[in-house]
C-alpha cells in the first residue's frame, strides 16, 4: 500500500465511520479496487478505526466530560447515570457478539463484495423506513421521547447486526432508534456515545496484537500515519456534519447513496 492510498482509504474510513454508508463496507470496496494485501487490511483498519475513536472523542468531550463528573462526582442517581447505565444495556448484544461469535464475524470480512453490496442496500432500506416513519409521526403532532432503556437495548440489537461488513453501524443504530420513537435530537449522540466503549475495547485489542507481532503486516510507517491522520481530521468533520444531518432529517439523500454503492459492489462482485 502506498501513502496516496493510505490516504485515500484513511479519508473513506473517516468520513463513512459516522456517515449512515458504512465505513467497513466502503474500506472492503477501496481496498479490492486497490487490490492492497488481506495482511494489509487487517493493520490498516485497526489503525483507522483507532482514530475515528479519537475523532468521536475529541467532537463530543464535553458531553463524555459531563456523563464522567456526573456518574463518579457524586453518589446520588442522576441523569447522568441513568445515561451511562443505558449505554452499558446497549452493549450487551455486541458483548455478546464479541464473546462468542468474534471467529464467525471475522470470516465476513474479505469474503467478496457480495454482502458488502447486499448488506449498503439493508442499511438504504433501514435509512428510508426511518425517514418515513418520522415524518409520519411529526405529521400527526407526535413527539419522539428520550431514550429508554428498551430503545436502549433495541438500538444495542441494531448495532450487533451492523458488525456485518456494508451494515452501516451509525445508519443502523440511528435508523432503529428513530424507528423506537426516539427524538432525532438525541439519538444521533447516544449512537455515537455507544460505541466508544467497544470500538475502544476492540482496537486496544487489535493494537496488543499489533504490537506483539500477531497481527503481521508489511506495511510501512508513512502509510500507517497518512492514514491516521485522514482518518481523524475526516472524522472530526464527519461526526460534527452527522449530528446535524439527522436533527435535520435528511438521511434519504445516504440512502439513494447507498443503494448506488451497494448495486457497484454488487455489479463488481459478479464481473
């Protein structure tokens, strides 16, 4: 993999991690037109992921700031609190996934286009029910209500399906709580917040490996952090630009994207 690849697949991993279009997907589709090694892959997305992480955390420290003063400053239940146990019963499924399915999930990853373009047409579908669904509901003078903890775990479901390479994690977590009710306003925020604790669990993971010589790549330094660096200062944007996309409602327009990737993977896949 060269440094202008590295770039370029560290910009497609910034901007689709928190885009409804799903960044696995989209980096499975650069990196078989780049035709880069599966060693490769592998390094490189740990990589990337990591700073999209980075990215969520730097766009929303104050809101992270506040649940962490909130949740060990004080010993009397708040709101804050009540935040955090819900992102903790939104984890569960992907625990799950995690624990007892972690081989089963990889062997999805480098299998072919396929279900990568399959998977972009689900996560259009999920994007267009949502929309329709919520502007029905603000049609009758009905408001979306904050997360509860049933939507909580729900949302939790939707996340542990998008493991799937094409499943956009944010489309589908985001979809699903607007499909539960929930205000477009806050379920953008607690999609993000979710996955922190996971994604940062697994690249920890990922990076153990990397560093004990598990994870064996041939890549360079310089590509590694071209694509880092896209990665992050994408993702920044990406996260700022996705918080306000959905409060205000425009997710039919990644949709229409989705389905055009997801028939090229398709097409591709068959050639």
């Amino acid at each position: 993999m060269s440094w202008w690849e590295a770039l370029v697949l560290g910009i497609i991993q910034g901007l689709t991690e928190f885009l409804p279009v799903s960044s696995s997907g989209h980096l499975e589709i650069g990196q078989a037109l780049f035709g880069t090694a599966s060693e490769e892959n592998l390094t490189f997305a740990i990589v990337v992921h990591t700073a999209t992480v980075l990215a969520t955390i730097v766009i929303l420290w104050k809101e992270i700031m506040q649940l962490l003063r909130g949740t060990f400053c004080t010993l009397a239940w708040n709101e804050e609190k009540d935040y955090v146990a819900k992102i903790l019963v939104s984890m569960i499924p992907v625990f799950v996934v995690g624990m007892f399915f972690k081989d089963e999930v990889e062997a999805f990853f480098g299998s072919g286009l396929l279900l990568v373009g399959i998977c972009l047409i689900v996560t259009a579908l999920l994007l267009c029910l949502s929309e329709w669904l919520t502007k029905r509901l603000a049609q009758k003078g009905r408001a979306g209500h904050e997360v509860s903890y049933r939507d909580a775990f729900v949302i939790g479901l939707a996340q542990a399906c998008a493991v799937l390479p094409g499943l956009s994690r944010s489309g589908t977590t985001i979809a699903t709580g607007l499909l539960c009710g929930v205000k477009k306003e806050s379920v953008a925020q607690f999609s993000f917040l979710m996955v922190l604790v996971p994604i940062l669990g697994e690249a920890f993971l990922d990076l153990l490996d990397l560093l004990k010589g598990e994870v064996v790549s041939s890549l360079g330094l310089l590509p590694l952090a071209v694509g880092f660096v896209a990665a992050f200062v994408t993702g920044c944007f990406a996260c700022k630009f996705m918080l306000n996309i959905v409060r205000k409602q425009k997710l039919i327009y990644f949709a229409i994207y989705c389905v055009c990737a997801g028939a090229f993977a398709i097409v591709w896949s068959l050639l």
